[in-house]
C-alpha cells in the first residue's frame, strides 16, 4: 500500500513539472521580454514577429535625388541638397514670411531663366554668383560654341549672340510643359556679401564698361538717399544700403529697369516658392555643388565647370564688417528685414554681428 501511494505521488510530480516546462517554454517563445540572445536569434531567423519600426521620415518624391549611385566619400552629399529643398519648402510654408518669401512668376522671372532644350534644363540666373561661368557650360551645351574656352567674354552677356533663350520666349504652354518635367536649377550666396559684389562690379571697378551704372543710377541714388548733402563724392556703399533697405525703393526700381537684376533678392528672380527646383548649388561650396549639378543633370560627360580659383568662394567676414562699417545699425537692419527671405529660405546665417 505504502509503495502504491509513492508511485501516485512520482506521477503527479511528473504531471507538475511537465506543466511548469510547458507554460515557461510559452511564455519564452511569445514574451519578447525574456528572448535570451541564443532564443531570440533562433526565433527571428525562422518566423519574424512583425513589429512597428520606427516611423520613417517621409521624402517627398520631388526631394529624392535623382543621381546614381555615389562612392562611399560621397554617401552624405545628396542628403545636404536635399536639406536644401526642404528648407525652402518649410520656409514658403511659414506665413510670418510669406511676404518675402513669395512673388508672382512674373515675365521678370521668367526673362531670369535660361533654357537647353538638348538636355532639358533650366538655369535661373542671380547675378553676382558666378552666372557667367554657368552661361557659359549651357552656351557650350546648345551648341553655339564647341568649348568654354573659346567663347568670346563679350558674346556670354549678348542675348542675340549666345544661343541661350530665355524662358520667357515660349508660349505659356510651352513654359509649363518645361517647368514641370526639365532639371532646375540656380546659385545663391551670403546675401550681404552679394550685394557687397554687386556694389563693386557696378559702381567701383565696373570692368565691362556700362556707364550708366555710374551716370545714370548712381545720381538717382545719391540725390535721394544721401544724409550729406555737401558731400561730392561718387556714390558710397551706405547710399546704396539706405536705397536697398527703402520699402520704397520701388519707384527707383522701375526707373532702373532690368539693371536691379544684380541687387534684387533670389526670391524676385527665381521665385524659389513658386517654381519647384531640383538643386540649388551655395557659392561657398561650389566646388562640390559644381560637379554635383553636372552629374544630376546628366551632363558631367559633355562639360565641366571652368576652373574655380582658390579661396575665392569662401565667405569673408572681415570684407563685410569693413564695408558695413560707419553704416547706422538701423539702416542695416532695415536692410536685413528686406533680405531676410532670401538669408532664411537658403540658411545663411543672420549677421547679428552687424545688427546689435
């Protein structure tokens, strides 16, 4: 009797510990909580639990780049580009900014842009930024010149001569159409250092000899925006920054005609908010923006970008304060509220060193 009541009692602890294996094993395989290494590895290998991942963030298909492939030192560069566009788009979208960063695609616009039918691209030109190097890659791609080299300094700035038409010149039909479906494009850089360029190239050094930058502009400045008005001088820079920081300055503008192309904003010359583009390339880093446009554009076998001299794309703080220097603080923040659009859509930096 006493060995029947042991064999009774040896099953029922097997039945129990048969049990206790099976609810560990259950829970082993189903609680992602007590995966050891070996189990987890085991389990994921043969049936996968489907988990949320992380949400992705969402690219919208225009913003996705369009090249092939890079080499591993390049992996990152189409992400900076990227960046790029989606700055713009979330400055267009920001409301406090709408007036400076929003215009009309306007025949002035339009008249900007240049176009290659042969390999479906648009250049919008900002003048002060290495545009006619750029002129000229797509005056060699229409064809009126074999190579960059051998077209003439002269002929580049002669619309009737380089074989460069602008956007302007098609049907409305015929501009949407390219628009929506040819490579965009155009280069920006530190908006004060611009104008800085600007103010050289037309009213200093003036190398391609167009007197009424000098006879004719110049004057209508001076006699509207100068504080002395016993000084007899040529035109100084702080005329030109009280003409430019004027929310009047239009009046002058019409008068000027297309001669403001070199001191507007990018906004009034490419409408960056209302023209979707596919690269925009930063004279500071032209020479990895450069060869990087070639190649998304498909051209990189047809043409290089003339050779950029060193250190001359790099932003001169020093040249800024020293052009900026005696100007009052608040005719340089009118100046600045003026720009702004183009400093926030392009990630320049606020020049709080000027401001305060």
């Amino acid at each position: 009797m006493h060995h029947q009541w042991l064999l009774l009692a040896a099953c029922f602890w097997v039945i129990f510990m048969f049990m206790v294996a099976s609810k560990f094993i259950t829970l082993t395989f189903k609680d992602p909580d007590v995966y050891s290494a070996k189990q987890e590895f085991l389990f994921l290998t043969t049936m996968p639990e489907v988990r949320k991942l992380p949400e992705e963030k969402h690219i919208p298909e225009e913003l996705k780049p369009t090249g092939k492939e890079l080499p591993d030192n390049q992996l990152s560069q189409p992400l900076v580009y990227m960046e790029r566009l989606e700055l713009i788009r979330n400055v267009c979208r920001d409301d406090a900014l709408k007036n400076l960063s929003h215009t009309p695609v306007s025949k002035f616009v339009l008249d900007r842009i240049f176009v290659c039918d042969k390999h479906k691209i648009l250049f919008c030109q900002t003048p002060k930024v290495g545009n006619t190097q750029w002129k000229k890659v797509l005056i060699v791609l229409n064809g009126a010149f074999p190579s960059i080299e051998e077209i003439p300094e002269n002929v580049v700035h002669d619309h009737e001569k380089n074989g460069l038409p602008r956007l302007s010149s098609f049907s409305d039909a015929e501009i949407q159409k390219r628009l929506k479906t040819y490579f965009k494009f155009f280069i920006v850089r530190d908006p004060f250092e611009r104008l800085i360029s600007a103010f050289k190239d037309k009213f200093v050094h003036n190398p391609r000899f167009e007197p009424w930058y000098r006879h004719e502009i110049a004057p209508g400045i001076i006699r509207k925006y100068r504080r002395n008005r016993t000084e007899t001088r040529g035109i100084q820079f702080e005329d030109f920054v009280r003409y430019l920081g004027d929310p009047n300055h239009r009046w002058l503008d019409l008068q000027f005609g297309d001669h403001i192309i070199h001191w507007v904003t990018y906004v009034e010359l490419c409408a960056p908010c209302e023209i979707m583009y596919s690269v925009i390339g930063h004279h500071e880093t032209l020479e990895d923006d450069a060869p990087y446009i070639l190649k998304e554009a498909g051209i990189d076998h047809l043409v290089s970008y003339p050779t950029i001299p060193p250190g001359i794309t790099v932003y001169n703080r020093t040249k800024v304060e020293h052009y900026f220097l005696g100007i009052s603080k608040r005719d340089i923040r009118r100046l600045y509220a003026r720009f702004e659009g183009d400093f926030k859509l392009f990630g320049y930096q606020k020049p709080d060193f000027l401001l305060n």
